[in-house]
C-alpha cells in the first residue's frame, strides 16, 4: 500500500515550497510540487517608466538580485532595439560571473552538502586518514593535520554544547548516509572555509556593482560604473585589479576545493548516479556576452530533447526566435482561474485559490513549457547543451571530471551519469570552475578596451510612440530566466518573469504532463519515511528559489487578503 509523505516547507531553499510523494515498497511512485506563497511584482509595474524595471523586478528575491536585474533591461533594450558599448557587456559579465561563484559555493556547502554529509560522524575520523583523502583529490593549504585537528575540535565542542546551530535537526546516523568519517571531516572542514570563500566572492561583486544584495550599477543603455583609471570616485584600476584578486582567490577555492568535493560525493555515492534524472529536456540560453549585437557568447545555449546530446539546437543571438516564439505558460494545475497555456506576452494572472488537489489545482507555480514540452534549466542544462553542441571549455571540463569521477569510483562513468542527482550537482561545480575562468577573461577583455582609450559605458534609449515587444534572457545559477514586456507609448503595458524554478518546481499541465522535480523524485528510494532525506537530496539538487517562482495579483486592484504585521 503506498505511503503519502508530505515534506512542508522544504527548508534550505529561498522561499516556501511542499514536496508531497507517494512510496511504495522503499521507492516513490508519485510527486507532487506545490508552490506555497506569493509574489505580484509584475502588476505593480504596469504603468510605469520601462528604464525602472530592473530596480523593482530584482526585489523578486534577496538571493538571484542581479539575475533579474540584467534579464529586465535586457528586456527593454531588445524592445528598443538598442545595442550598447562593450564595456556595459564586460561590466555585466563580470556581476553575472561574480554573483554565480558566490551562489554555487552557497549552494553546495550551505544548502546542500548536508543531505550527504554527515556532521556527528566526523567525531569518529582518523586525522591523519583524512589529510591522505584530501591530498589525494587536490593541493590545498586548508588541507593540514592542524586544521583538520582544530575543526574536529571545533564540531566536538558544539556537539557537547547540545546547541548544534547550524547542523542542528540533521539527519545524523540515517541509512544513506554512508560516506566515511574521513569524508565527513574533509567535508566539514571545507563547509566552514567556504563562508569565508563566498564572502570575497560577494566583496568583490560590491566593489564593482555598487552594493549586494540590489546590485545598483546598471541601467537601460549599459551600466552606471563610470570608468577612468585615475579617479578615485569612479571604477579605476585599484577597484579593478582589488576585483580581480578577490576572483583569483575565490577561483582557486573552487578549483581546488569545491569541484574535488563534489567529484568524491559523486564518486563515493556511486550507487545515487542512476536515481534523479527526471526530464531530460534540456533548456539554456547563451550569456558572456561577446559583441554588441548579441551574435557571440562565451557561454553557448539551446535544447536538448529526450537527453539526445547528438540532436543538441543551439540558440544563435539574444533576439533569437526560436527562443522567442516556443516559450508558454500552463495553469491548467496552478491557482488561477482558466485552464489556459499562454505565450508570456499574451499572459494574464487572475488568482482562484481551492486549496490542495491532487487531480486538480495544488500551486501557486505556474508551467512553462517549451514546444510545449517540460524542460529542465539549471547548470545541468547548460553543460548538457554544451557538450552536445561540442563546446570547447564545457567538454574540458566534463571530460576531466567524469575521468576523476571514474577513478575514484572504480567503474568507468559518461556523460550519461549526469542524468542523475549528484550529476546536477557535478554540472554545478563544473559551471562554477568554467565562469571562475571567464570571470578573469572578461576582466581582462575589460582592461584591455579601456587601456585603447575606450571609456563608454552607455546609450542613450528612445522610447517611440506605439507599442513594443521584447524579451531578455540570461542563464542564472538556477538556469533560464527570462523577461518579458510590452511597452505602449513609453510606459509599461504588460510585463512577465519566467523563472528557473518555474520552469523545474512548475506542476503538471494540461496533458498532465510532470515537472522537473516531480518527475525527478519518482524512483528514488526512500529508506525512512519519517526522515525523507532522499527527497531533500533530489529537490535540493535544482537549488529551488521558490520567491522567484511564484506569483498572484488581483488586476482590478482589489483586495486579496489581509494580514496583520507583527
């Protein structure tokens, strides 16, 4: 007789989202993901000057600010039809590099790495053990007898404490929780150095973003960080190169750190390779941009359909209609009233609240679909889609990981592992070592155009009479994030997100047809119904930023519900 377990909420993710499974004989047969709160960003914009957008849309979240910062203007300048100066593109290459590296490491340490690594048993390892595994993955001065000795110590302390702060309510002791002591004390160890790694990483995206959260330096027409190497008040060669040293240390955190770690959980998980995979439609869109007509990217985008590497669609140009013209939005199993699946343009948002319903309506997320097919977004898709399309670095990268992966597991691993929970996490650490080494690029792309004299920063926008459509897309850490806007006589007509986690924690739709994370969770074993932690390891795999995903509005302006504010 299958078991219902009800996960709610979700905890280590931004936002409030229910995970409901059916198990049945150790192993889940159904799922459901259902969005539990709201957002009406997009209604308050209407009306409204289309050059403040970016200011409201990245107070969706107080995680993924500049992600919607940079998809709103781009938004409006494909409306325009505006190009802007090369060194707005290297300037927002570098916020979109920086504040990556800083969320990719806060994923897996923070948010993540718990569901594998077990806290308590890091009190039962050999130190000396411990320096051997950890030297045997990577050089690193953190990897020392004394440090290991010292944060032992350190976890020892809090457990005798009986206040477990942070590691408190872990699973501690559960059946899937089988790597070595050793491990666990590598892992520990390296969980408290990457608070102080993420830390630069967030130092540096202030020097050259103004402040973060709420990044403050774009605009409409390119960036407001005036360039002159010589002037204290503006973006100079100090700022830049105290930049460019914060990256470089944080780069080699994650070469030497992160992406080891992530390669031995994957490796000493082995038998996790074959649970997870869920959609294998892959969507990414291109991002590192190269010229000023959005023809040329560092980073490439497109489809994969069924997993099928060798039939990968590359996206050609952040006006590319195959893009534009594919993306709709299902609520047929969402709360709002129709049943419709609609392009982003053409959208509207009325809520219709019936309380959970397993055959009916149960989120507040809504379904996009592309080709009218669900699609995974997230860093495994953008290394699926790059290795398909036989991108340069992506295939470096890869094919180095799954050769360590494969050696250290003792059984030859392909590309197709990726298809996997631990996959998504490898595709993290491999997107966070690949940007680490674009980061330094653009800035010297950066250096270089300013060192020929060229100190431009901005064009000046238009806004015509009559209507406009445009769309702006970049490949956030979570994956795919679009914006979408109608312009009517320089104002706001109507304006839409299509989010990450809307495209991977979004119901099922009108064919009934699962999304990424249910889909993804159906399978997977589940060992203690009263401690699903095996669900936590799936759903935590996407990184859920569940505040982006969802949204409700009233557009007669009435009143939907009242709270009391305490």
């Amino acid at each position: 007789m299958a078991q219902r377990i009800v996960v709610d909420p979700i905890t280590r993710i931004e936002g409030h989202l229910r995970i409901d499974v059916e198990a049945e004989n150790g192993k889940i047969t159904k799922a459901w993901s259902s969005g539990q709160m709201w957002r009406g960003i997009e209604v308050i914009l209407q009306g409204r000057d289309p050059r403040d957008a970016w200011l409201f849309t990245q107070r969706i979240c107080g995680v993924c600010t500049t992600v919607h910062a940079l998809a709103s203007v781009r938004a409006v300048e494909n409306a325009l039809g505006l190009e802007i100066p090369m060194n707005a593109h290297y300037i927002r290459n570098l916020v979109q590099a920086i504040h990556a590296l800083h969320d990719h490491i806060v994923h897996f340490y923070i948010l993540s790495a718990l569901d594998w690594v077990d806290v308590v048993s890091a009190l039962k390892a050999d130190i000396g053990k411990t320096v051997q595994l950890a030297n045997s993955l990577a050089e690193w001065p953190g990897n020392s007898y004394n440090r290991f000795k010292a944060v032992q110590a350190k976890v020892q302390a809090i457990v005798d404490s009986g206040q477990l702060g942070p590691f408190a309510s872990g699973y501690w002791g559960h059946p899937a929780m089988t790597l070595p002591p050793e491990a666990n004390l590598m892992a520990v160890s390296h969980y408290l150095e990457a608070l102080d790694y993420q830390r630069k990483a967030d130092q540096a995206l202030a020097i050259i973003s103004g402040k973060n959260p709420h990044i403050q330096n774009l605009s409409v027409g390119g960036v407001t960080a005036a360039i002159n190497p010589d002037n204290e008040a503006t973006l100079n060669t100090e700022r830049l190169y105290w930049v460019r040293q914060l990256v470089e240390e944080v780069r080699g955190f994650i070469h030497n750190v992160y992406l080891p770690d992530v390669i031995a959980i994957g490796a000493l998980y082995k038998d996790w390779l074959q649970y997870g995979a869920g959609v294998t439609n892959y969507l990414a869109v291109p991002d590192m941009i190269l010229d000023t007509r959005g023809t040329r990217f560092d980073l490439p985008g497109g489809i994969i359909m069924n997993g099928d590497l060798g039939g990968a669609r590359a996206f050609t140009s952040t006006d590319d209609p195959f893009f534009r013209d594919n993306v709709a939005e299902c609520i047929a199993r969402s709360w709002y009233s129709g049943d419709w699946t609609r392009h982003p343009y053409e959208e509207e948002t009325v809520p219709d609240y019936t309380d959970f319903q397993e055959n009916g309506k149960y989120s507040w997320i809504k379904a996009p679909r592309f080709q009218d097919q669900p699609m995974q977004v997230g860093p495994l898709a953008q290394v699926m889609v790059g290795y398909g399309l036989g991108h340069e670095l992506t295939t470096r990268y890869v094919n180095d990981a799954l050769s360590r992966v494969s050696s250290l597991a003792g059984v030859k691993v392909d590309a197709s592992a990726l298809h996997s929970t631990p996959g998504r996490h490898l595709a993290r650490a491999i997107r966070a070592a690949m940007l680490s080494d674009l980061a330094i690029k653009h800035w010297q792309l950066l250096i270089d155009n300013i060192g020929r004299g060229d100190l431009e920063i901005f064009n000046k926008p238009v806004f015509p009479s009559g209507e406009q459509q445009g769309f702006g897309f970049h490949e956030a850490p979570r994956g795919t994030l679009s914006h979408w806007i109608v312009i009517r006589d320089g104002k706001i007509k109507n304006y839409q997100c299509v989010v990450p986690s809307t495209w991977n924690a979004g119901p099922r739709d009108k064919g009934d047809k699962a999304g990424p994370y249910e889909a993804s969770l159906v399978n997977n074993p589940v060992a203690d119904p009263e401690r699903p932690l095996e669900v936590l390891r799936t759903v935590h795999s996407f990184d859920p930023c569940i505040a982006c995903a969802v949204h409700m509005l009233e557009p007669g302006g009435g009143e939907v519900c009242r709270v009391k504010a305490l």
